[in-house]
C-alpha cells in the first residue's frame, strides 16, 4: 500500500474524531489537499491546489504552508 493510500485512509479515521480540518501533502503530484467539514467517516468539504498555489487554513486564521518548502525545486 502507498503512503498516500494509507494516507486517505487515516483521513476517516481523524474525520470521526472530529478533527476539523486536516491536510494531505501528495509530494510526487505537488499537489495540497485540505479537507473540512467532517461529517462520520468522511470529509465533506475538498480542495486541492497544485504548486505553487497555497491554501489557507480555515481553523487558524493565517496559517498557510509555504508550497516552496513543501516542493523544493
């Protein structure tokens, strides 16, 4: 199993801990996923950016990954 296959697996397990947002760093594609709104096992809200583009956080106010540092090169 990949890393990102085990990846999104976790994904359910931190949406029915309620954990509000949560982000998946898919460094081969460069590519940053952030997914909100957990509703049971699943995340009801997805947006994906590419590189360079940045998301920013919708728990903490400011908070954006710099995609520079996330995919040197």
């Amino acid at each position: 199993m990949s890393s990102a296959a085990l990846d999104r697996l976790k994904l359910g397990v931190y949406a029915e801990a309620g954990v509000a947002e949560c982000w998946l760093i898919l460094a081969e594609q460069r590519v940053i996923e952030r997914h909100t709104a957990p509703q049971g096992t699943i995340y009801q809200h997805i947006e994906s950016v590419t590189f360079p583009a940045a998301l920013e956080s919708t728990v903490f106010a400011g908070l954006t990954l710099p995609p520079a540092g996330l995919f040197p090169g």
